[in-house]
C-alpha cells in the first residue's frame, strides 16, 4: 500500500498509508481543517539498456591498473577499407 502525503489549508503536512482504491483524505490528520490537498512528487526515471543512446548517461571508467582491458570495444581497428580519396585536379580552379 503506498504513502500519500496532504496538506491542510493551515500548513499542516501529514502523511496516511491507504490503499490505491480508498477514497482521499478530507480532513487534516492534525488539527482536522478540511480541505486537504494531496502532495504529489516527480518521480526520478532513469532509461536504461540497448535501446537508449550511450551518450544519456556518463559510462563508469575503468582503472587500467584493475585488471580491465586497456582497449575499449569502439578502439579496435577496423577491418574494413576506407573508400579511396578523392584527388582534386589542379585544372578545375
């Protein structure tokens, strides 16, 4: 069952363990004024997995001296030939 917390119109803060399908608080737990107005919160959301660009969040570095590889999946050298550059001819200007 989760926590909700109110607030009386007299400043008063309270908190009442209900269930989702309880109808609402309507008077201070306190000093009984009434009528109370729920608090809600934002929640902190963290998207994480392959989905997600690697870039959202900062990546845990490695200490090399730990034991880690020194090389990283994206430092290998690639195996794949490069196109061939294009020459620019000293005629064309």
């Amino acid at each position: 069952m989760p926590i909700y917390e109110y607030r009386c119109p007299n400043g008063h803060t309270f908190e009442v363990f209900q269930r989702m399908t309880d109808p609402p608080a309507e008077t201070c737990a306190t000093c009984g004024a009434g009528p109370v107005e729920k608090l809600l919160f934002p929640v902190a959301v963290h998207f994480k997995g392959s989905g997600f660009y690697s870039t959202d969040y900062g990546k845990k570095k490695a200490k090399e001296g730990e034991g880690a590889p020194a090389e990283k999946a994206g430092d290998k050298p690639s195996t794949e030939k490069a196109p061939p550059e294009k020459k620019a001819s000293a005629d064309k200007d």
